[in-house]
C-alpha cells in the first residue's frame, strides 16, 4: 500500500504554511492514486491537530478522500485514506 508522511512539527508556528502543506499533501495523493496519508500534528495542545481535522472537513477536501483515522495509540498522528476510483480501460 502507498502511503505519504507530512509532518507539522516543523511548520507548526507558520499557519499560512500548515494549509499550503495540507492542501499540497491531498492534491498528490490523489494525483498519484496513494491509499494513505499519515499527518502529524504533534501532541502539544490539540490546537494543530483541531486545524489539521477542520481543514480534513472543508466539503471541497472532503470529498476527496475517504474516511479518517485517529490513532488510538497516537494523539499526534491523524490518517487520511483514500479509495480512489478505477480507471477505464
């Protein structure tokens, strides 16, 4: 299974960065037909991680994907999975 990694913690006091990222990360997965896209917020505060959901729940970047996933086992760490669709032919 394909899978991308973005990780906040290095861009987590730049907000203008932290949606450019997300939105880029989303746009290449579905580009390159990825399955799952690992994001980490970080523990910290929650605050990252409640950007990080309410950019997921935008309707134009909702329907790009499939469903999240919070790690049981890992505050900081939100997955993004995606069933894209076959292509004809």
């Amino acid at each position: 299974m394909a899978k991308l990694k973005l990780d906040l913690h290095e861009i987590c006091k730049k907000g203008n960065l932290i949606e450019k990222e997300l939105n880029r990360i989303i746009e290449e997965a579905t580009e390159k037909r990825i399955d799952l896209v690992e994001i980490i917020p970080g523990k910290g505060s929650g605050q990252l991680k409640k950007t990080v959901l309410r950019f997921l729940e935008r309707p134009d970047i909702k329907k790009k994907y499939h469903r999240i996933d919070k790690d049981s086992k890992n505050y900081g760490r939100v997955f993004v999975r995606f069933k894209h669709k076959t292509l004809p032919g």
